[in-house]
C-alpha cells in the first residue's frame, strides 16, 4: 500500500528537518519546499495527500494566507491544508479556516497531537489513541539549563552557538556579564531569534544549532553601547 505524501511549505530548513522526522515515525511520505513557487510545482507534480502550509514566509508576514486562498481558487478543495503557525490570535485562525484550512496547529508542534490530526484526514489503524489526563490550571514557572556559547555580536544582534536547537521566532532573556559589559546595565535583555542554521566548527569539526538574536529594543543607549563595545574590540 501506497505512503500518504505530506507536501510542507516553510521557509525555516531545520523546521522542515524536525518535522521529516516526526512524520518518518508515523510512516508518512514528508516533501518540503521554502518557497511559494517551489510549492505549487511540488503540488501538480507529486498530487499530495495533504498540504502543511506555514503562514509566515520570508517574503512577507502572512503570506501563508495568500497562499492557500491560491491554492484554493486554481485547484479546489479536494487536497485537506492545515495551517502551522506561532500566531494564536483568533482573527488568525478565524481568517484561516475561513480561506479554506481544514485545521490550525500552533508552532512548536506537539508530536502525539499532529498525529493525531493528521489521522482525522489520512487515517491509520495502528495509530495509538492520544492519551487524556488533567492537568492544573495554575501557571507555575520552570528552569530550563542549556549549554549556549555567545559566538558573536554586531549592533543588531548577537549569534548564539549550542548543542541544542533554539526555535525561530522564540523570544529570549538572557543575562550575563558581556551584556552587562556592554550595556551598562545588570538587567536581562530581550532578544528574538530571527534566524537559525546547522553549521561546522572550523576547529573541532563538529555540528552546532547557531541562532541569530535580534535586539528588541530601540533604546540609543544601548545601541551606544553596542557600538562602543564594537569599535573598542575591532
């Protein structure tokens, strides 16, 4: 019997990378393209089973929108598109589903639960059912150690370098004495991850998640500071 072909549209590689995986251990056929045009010419060639569309594209926020409300006009409703997306505001959804999705699931994804909305439209016999308990309502903190080396830093942002992945879009907080150093100041900085690649340490040969974090403020006092720290260690 023939795989169900899952056909992926997002930009993020590594994305991509975590959710060919994902969707190996459930036995589907997973085909990923990055760009709207590499998409629609994987769509009339292969006839996927389902389509996983993200919305924001690097040729503009949204665009996943204007994608499947394309796709919806030129090929019809036949193929199920669901939506992946970090927005979680209702008008997104709402707009979403009114364009054509069959569903909406939030980044980052939760493997058991894309399982098991992936079977509502391909289903499987052998798929376990999802496991129910409850859970409390009360929001309470945790503490997450990583091992994360700050690579490098310009005046837009700083490169992060670790073992372990940092999701793009993910905002951070971080403190150390550099940025102290830098800034003047002994509070957190808010940075977002904007961007992220798998590269090779030149000395040691090994593969490291980098993360590009962009600032998120616009404070010229601390840009100053940027700078400053810059132009003194150039």
């Amino acid at each position: 019997m023939t795989k169900p072909l899952i056909l992926g549209l997002d930009d993020d590689p590594d994305f991509n990378n975590i959710l060919a995986l994902s969707l190996k251990k459930i036995d589907y056929v997973f085909k990923a393209t990055t760009t709207p045009e590499e998409f629609i010419k994987e769509y009339k060639n292969l006839k996927p089973a389902l389509c996983l569309i993200d919305l924001n594209l690097d040729i503009a926020q949204g665009a996943g929108f204007q994608m499947l409300q394309a796709i919806r006009n030129r090929f019809g409703y036949e193929v199920p598109i669901l939506i992946l997306s970090r927005r979680g505001n209702k008008e997104d959804i709402q707009r979403a589903l009114q364009l054509g999705a069959n569903d909406y699931l939030f980044k980052p994804l939760d493997d058991i639960i894309l399982a098991q909305k992936l079977n509502l439209f391909l289903p499987k016999e052998d798929l376990k059912k999802l496991p129910f308990s409850k859970i409390t309502e009360s929001v309470s903190s945790a503490d997450i150690k990583l091992s994360i080396e700050l690579h490098s830093i310009n005046e837009f942002g700083i490169t992060l370098k670790s073992r372990s992945l940092i999701a793009k879009g993910v905002p951070l907080k971080l403190s150390s004495p550099l940025l102290d150093e830098i800034f003047e100041d002994n509070s957190p900085y808010v940075f977002t991850v904007r961007e992220t690649w798998i590269g090779e340490d030149e000395e040691t040969k090994a593969r490291y998640n980098y993360a590009f974090l962009e600032y998120d403020f616009e404070n010229s006092d601390k840009l100053a500071g940027v700078r400053k720290y810059l132009l003194n260690n150039s």
